[in-house]
C-alpha cells in the first residue's frame, strides 16, 4: 500500500465522518444482534416457560412425587422445543412472522401434551394429575408461549427497522452476476441480512450503481469498512473462471475477520438452494438432497402410520357404508385398483372405490374423468366430488405405498393439452422424490381435477415441489386441516 493510501486511512481513522465511501455509519454501526444468538435464545426461554410452568402447575395441583414431577416436565419440555425446532420454529424468517410463529409454538405445544396425556392414560398415573396438573400446565404454557411471541415479534420488527437484526453484506464486484444475486434477494420473503453497498476496483470505470446500490470503492475501503465493524459477510459476484481475481482478493481478505462467500455464475444459479459439503478434502456443491434424511424420514413414517390407523378406526362404519351401497348401486367389484407412478417413480396399486361402470373401467387412465362423464355411476359421481372415493387409500399408507400428504399419485397415461406430463412439465419427476399422499398442497390450493391445460399440470407439480421441499410436520397438519374443511366440498372435485 502506498504511503499517500496510508495516510488517507490514518486521516479518515480519526473522524470517519469525513470519508465520503463510508457506508452510513447511524444507520449500520449500530450494535447488531446475530441471527444464531437471537434463535438460541427463543429456544431458551421456550424451554424456561414451559418448564415452569409444569413446576408452578404441579404445586398448584399439590401433587406429590417431586421426582416424577420433575422427569414428566423435562420430557414435555424437550418435546416441546424438539417439535418447534423440528418445524423451523428457531429460523429467523419464523420468529420474524408472528402468525406463523404463534402457529409453530402452539401446535408444538398440541403435540406434546397430546403426547402426555396419552402416556398418563396408558399409566398408573392419579386422576388429580390428569385432571387438574396437565391441563393448568397446558393452560399456562399456551398463555405464556402466546405472549412470549407476541412480544417478541414486535421486538423483531423494530430491530428490523432499526437495522439491529442480522447481517450487513458487501458484495465484491460490480458484474451481472451482482445484478441477478441483487434481483433475488428483493424477490424473496426471507431476510436474513442487508445489503448495504457494492465494492469494485473499477468504480471509476462504473455508472456509479448496480442494481439500485451505491458502488463505494475498492478492496480498500471494503477493508475498512469491515475493521469499522460496518461488514459482517462479504459476498463475491465474479465468475468462477475469474480464478486468478478470485484468488487474489481471498489472499487480501485473508487479513480480517469476515465471512466471505461465493455467489454462483449463471450456471449455478439456474441449480437453485445448495450447500456445500466434503468428501476428503474437496468441497462439493450438494445440487439435490432427499427431501427425507434421517430422523424427517422416521417422523413422516410415524405420523402416517399412526394417523393412518387412527383414521381407518374412525371412518370404518362410513367405509362400510359406501361399500354397500356400491353393491347395490352397480356390479362389480367394490374396490378399483389402478396403477400409478410412486416413489422413486416406481409403479404400485392404488386403491379407491369404484365410481365407474365395471365394464367401462380405465385402468391405464387413458381418458381423465370429467364432470359429465356417462361411465360414472351415479354414486360414482357424488363420491368423487365429496372425494369419499379415495378413502381406501388409508389401506395404501399402511403398506407404506402413500403417504396421507404428499404429491398426488397420476395414471400412467393421463395428458395435458395433449402431452404426457413428464413431457408437459420440466423436472416433473422430481415430485416422486417423496411418497405420493392421499391430498396435497396442490389439492389445497385448488390444483385438482381435470387437466385440460398445459398450464394447470405446470401450476399443479409446482404445488408439488413446493411441498417436497418445504415438508414438515406442521405442513402436513395444516393441509389435512385444509382437506377436511373445504376439500369435502371442493367445486373442483369431480
């Protein structure tokens, strides 16, 4: 460095008011609150309401063992905050939206004394402790939990605004790559940090902006920036073939305490949400995970296991019912089986009611049903648009064909505009990553029914995409929620 840039930087050390490329140093130098720090503390204080909660409800209660007081509330509370952490109830972009942040903690809380109450039933546990200690304990623990996320939402909204929350990012590189990183965080609802500025060598050479931010200066001045505390992430936008520039900024940012990122070129780009992770000591890029790894896969087997059989136990007489009354509706058989595309796109059998005429049945699913199709039997047509025809697909979940939430499971030949749907749908496999379920996040959202358009297939596996990477228990919750609500009395249904 030259000795007229050192004295620059001795001149602005002393009043950093004075240098014109300083990033606004009111709205950014302020004491900032990291993201990690912030979720680990909700997690602490979610375990100490619930906790207490049980300890103060007991004592009201005037139960006795102390010791099985003690065990029985730190279970509810690793249940609790394992439920809540394992539906992202700890993420920033939850606790910053308080709706979705109450519904996390309640339905955690749902889940957990469920499970309690369950346990104290199947035990020889005193009527005092079911009837008065755990319902004061789950009385308490809602309120406080409701509050708790209340309070804190609005904190997290003026931490947000006042700039205290999250990470101040600095991109290096003034280059189309900026541009479309720039374009993508606008576009998403998620705001884990800020970007307050752009560097690059050749502001001079510059319009002076990209992508509506300011270009500040050089490798110099985002140095300093970061030692003035104002730069948390610095994000490099240049291509991956730049590998001697790239080289050479990392060996000059080798010297501050900073986290520095790649951001992908156009290709990488085009991959979506990756990490990273090492095989030897190579770096990889993970393009693709299952959607289910270890214990997520474990807990959708459970909860369609036991909500499977739960279910059947209940709708048997209604099952009972329909079989009957196809009976003597039509002959043939009850029960229609059909093959359709599953997991890992491998082919299985399908369960549903027959709603056909026997002898009209379609087991390739060449021709889709429409609303006024004559090979529909009159029963046929109301369970198909009460949707009560694919209640045997409970049966499906208990072999562990189906899921009871997932992507919906399609004939072999059904079309769309007149194209098969893998033809009709970019990535339309990747819908097979997970067990097709009973309704879905598409159902849901009205994506049902008859395809006739190229562009009701394309909006439904979008639907369905959205859900094999979003899945969580909570997710399932909401759309068997949804499905019972209005997916009985659908206009969609057929």
């Amino acid at each position: 460095m030259s000795s007229s840039t050192v004295a620059r930087r001795l001149a602005a050390g002393r009043d950093l008011s004075d240098r014109s490329s300083t990033i606004a140093v009111k709205a950014y130098a302020k004491r900032r609150i990291p993201a990690q720090i912030l979720n680990g503390l909700v997690a602490v204080i979610d375990a100490c309401i619930v906790l207490l909660s049980g300890l103060a409800a007991a004592k009201i209660a005037h139960t006795g063992d102390r010791q099985i007081v003690g065990l029985v509330a730190l279970l509810g509370t690793l249940l609790t905050v394992n439920l809540t952490h394992v539906q992202g109830g700890y993420r920033l972009e939850s606790i910053s939206r308080v709706r979705a942040s109450l519904a996390i903690a309640i339905s955690s809380l749902g889940a957990s004394f469920a499970t309690l109450f369950i346990l104290a039933f199947v035990t020889d546990v005193p009527e005092q402790d079911k009837e008065i200690w755990l319902p004061a304990w789950l009385l308490g623990s809602c309120a406080l939990a409701i509050a708790w996320r209340l309070a804190l939402g609005n904190r997290v909204d003026n931490w947000r605004r006042n700039g205290r929350l999250g990470e101040n990012i600095a991109i290096l590189g003034a280059t189309h790559i900026a541009q479309r990183l720039l374009y993508s965080l606008a576009s998403t609802q998620e705001r884990r940090g800020r970007v307050v500025g752009i560097f690059d060598e050749r502001k001079t050479r510059l319009a002076g902006h990209c992508g509506g931010h300011k270009i500040l200066g050089g490798i110099d001045d985002l140095i300093w920036e970061i030692r003035a505390n104002h730069i948390d992430v610095v994000v490099l936008a240049l291509p991956l073939s730049a590998e001697r520039r790239i080289n050479e900024i990392l060996a000059r940012l080798s010297c501050v305490a900073v986290d520095i990122r790649l951001c992908p070129d156009h290709f990488g780009m085009q991959l979506g949400q990756f990490e990273v992770t090492h095989l030897g000591s190579t770096s990889l890029l993970c393009a693709q995970d299952r959607p289910l790894r270890h214990w997520r896969h474990i807990a959708k087997i459970i909860e369609d296991r036991i909500l499977a059989a739960l279910i059947l136990t209940l709708i048997a007489p209604v099952m009972a019912t329909i079989a009957l009354l196809i009976k003597i509706d039509s002959p043939g058989p009850v029960l229609f089986r059909q093959s359709r595309w599953g997991y890992n796109n491998q082919l299985f059998q399908m369960l549903k009611f027959r709603t056909m005429y026997h002898a009209m049945a379609d087991r390739d699913g060449d021709v889709l049903v429409t609303r006024d199709d004559s090979r529909v039997t009159p029963l046929g047509r109301f369970l198909r648009r009460t949707s009560l025809d694919e209640l045997p697909q409970f049966f499906n979940v208990l072999m562990g064909d189906m899921s009871i939430v997932g992507p919906r499971p399609h004939a072999l030949a059904v079309k769309a505009g007149g194209l098969m749907y893998q033809d009709a749908v970019r990535n339309y496999d990747s819908r097979h990553r997970m067990k097709p379920g009973i309704t879905g996040w598409a159902q849901i959202n009205g994506w049902r029914g008859e395809t006739k358009t190229v562009e009701q297939i394309v909006r439904r596996v979008e639907h369905d995409l959205y859900y094999v990477d979003n899945w969580s228990i909570y997710l399932d919750l909401r759309i068997i929620a949804m499905t019972v609500l209005k997916g009985f009395t659908s206009p969609l249904a057929y």
